[in-house]
C-alpha cells in the first residue's frame, strides 16, 4: 500500500525525524501509529475504569440512602379494581 501525504510541514518533520535518528520514514511512521493506537488504548482504558469507579459510587450512595417512603411498593403503587390508582 502506497500512501501520499501532500504536506509541508509533515515533510519536513519526516525528514528531519529520519535525519536525526537514522531510520526509514516507513518504520518511524510505523512506530508513531503504534504509539498512537496505545495511546488511545490506555485512555479508553482509564475512561472506562473511571466510569465503572463512578457507577460503584453511585450505586453506594444509593444503597445507603434512608428510604423516603419505608411502606411497601405494592402500597405505594395502589389500583383499585378497575386498575385505576387509589
């Protein structure tokens, strides 16, 4: 696969990347992309982390709140015979 980049600026870093280390632009491309896919990976990764922490905390504070209505949800949720509410 052949890919052109019509780019001043990429050029120039490209050329001045392969200069200063010595290696091919294809393997310098190569291991930018590699760094950048881990990169995302790692965020998804934190991201997903920190909605789970979230979710637990959540869930916490819901469990050790005080009930507002302590009667039971068949009392709450009351229909008389025609299914129409109490």
């Amino acid at each position: 696969m052949s890919i052109t980049i019509e780019n001043a600026e990429i050029e120039a870093l490209l050329a001045d990347l392969t200069q200063t280390t010595r290696r091919s632009a294809p393997d310098l491309l190569l291991e930018l992309l590699r760094r950048e896919r881990e990169r995302l990976a790692d965020d998804w990764q934190r991201e997903a982390a920190a909605a789970i922490a979230s979710g637990r905390l959540l869930h916490e504070r819901w469990k050790a709140a005080e009930d507002i209505d302590p009667r039971p949800i068949d009392e709450i949720l009351a229909y008389d015979e025609n299914g129409l509410p109490v």
